[in-house]
C-alpha cells in the first residue's frame, strides 16, 4: 500500500493479519508482533468486514461499519482495541 492524499485518512486491515473464525469467534493475530485480538461472530461477519475494508475507511465510516457488524459493543472503544493490537492501519 503506498499512501497518498487520497488515501491517507483512512484505516485498512493490516497486512500483517491471520485471520481464523471458529467456535463463534473471530481471531485477529498479528504477526508481527504476536498479539491476538478475538471478538465473537462467524464467518458471515468476518466476510462483511473484509468486503467492507477492501478500499479502506475514513475513522467516521469505519465506526459505523464496526457498529453495523458488531452491534453489540461500543464502536469507539471497539477501535481503540482493534488498533492498540494491529488489527487496522
């Protein structure tokens, strides 16, 4: 990905991520740095995120698309775990 100023404000998953859905979870793993992030939800949410984040989100739109996804839990703070773990960039 090179940035420029049309994408330069917005989020995309890294590329530095192994994803595994099972047993109603989503498992984020950072390869770099080996930390995991793990939220519930099956394959159909994870195929929504990755479908959603292909051209990358601006931070308004990615808090609606993880609301939308994840309703279950506060976008904000949900974002705030998602990046302190290397999930987006």
């Amino acid at each position: 990905m090179i940035y420029d100023e049309t994408n330069i404000n917005r989020f995309y998953l890294s590329p530095y991520l192994k994803l595994d859905c099972r047993n109603g979870a989503i498992c984020f793993l950072q390869t770099l740095t080996g930390k995991s992030f793990v939220i519930p939800g099956g394959s159909e949410k994870l195929e929504m995120l990755l479908d959603e984040m292909r051209d990358g989100k601006e931070r308004e739109d990615l808090l609606f698309l993880l609301g939308r996804i994840f309703g279950n839990y506060d976008s904000e703070e949900l974002l705030i775990g998602m990046l302190q773990m290397g999930v987006f960039e």
